[in-house]
C-alpha cells in the first residue's frame, strides 16, 4: 500500500484528499487505521475519517480533510498522517506530512519616529498600517 510519502501544503480554509492506493484489488475490505498528530491542534482541522478503508475489489480510496478557517496569526503548523503496519498489507509509506499555511499572515512589529507601525506579510505582500 502507498500513501503521502511527501510534504503537502494546504492553506487554511481549503480542502484536500489523501489517496490510499494498493498494488492490486483484494477480495477483502483493507481497513487502514489513521493516526494524527503534528503542531497543529485539533481545532485546526477536520477528517472525514480516522479509519481508511479501501473496499474488496478496488485500488484506491481518498480520505478527504479541511483546513478550518480561523482569524488567528499562528504561522506555520503541521498535521503528521500515520498509519499502523498490518499483517494484510505492507506500506511502501508509513507518514506523510501536510504543512497548513496560515492565511491570517504573519505580524512584526516596529516603532518608527512617534509612529508605531504593523508590517504584515500575507499571501506574498508588503504592507504598513500607521498605528498612531
């Protein structure tokens, strides 16, 4: 069985899937366990399921998973998608990664002159807010 292998990026607020694929179909149902964990908490996210089940004579099933808009600036976090050896199947993969980009950006602050000044970087861009 195959799954992530590689690190992903999903903004917050989007969706997104991990496939699950075996080599060739079973005559049985393949109940894959899912474990996560990472940097971010369970409020950052949400899994259609923590169990990935491939059904008897298929290849492949995608477990679909959110990225939960929020309003804070936490910068970047992580989710850790595990899963458990089993006696049925071998993993080429054991984890994948998925980096959640924050989409709130991420704040420094400077005192300039009599002015104090918010920098903020989001999606890319430079801007400055007088805060007088």
């Amino acid at each position: 069985m195959t799954f992530g292998g590689v690190t992903a990026e999903v903004i917050e607020g989007d969706a997104s899937v991990i496939e699950f694929t075996l080599d060739r179909a079973s005559g049985f149902n393949i109940s894959v366990p899912l474990t996560i964990a990472g940097t971010a908490s369970t409020s950052d996210y949400s899994f259609s399921t923590a169990t990935a089940l491939i059904s008897a004579g298929q290849t492949s099933v995608n477990v679909s998973f959110s990225i939960l808009e929020d309003t804070l600036a936490e910068g970047l976090e992580t989710i850790q998608i595990s899963t458990i050896a089993s006696t049925v199947f071998q993993l080429a993969n054991s984890q994948t990664t998925v980096n959640v980009i924050d989409n709130e950006g991420v704040f420094g602050i400077s005192k300039f002159g009599s002015g104090l000044w918010l920098d903020t970087v989001a999606k890319g861009t430079w801007g400055a807010t007088d805060w007088k």
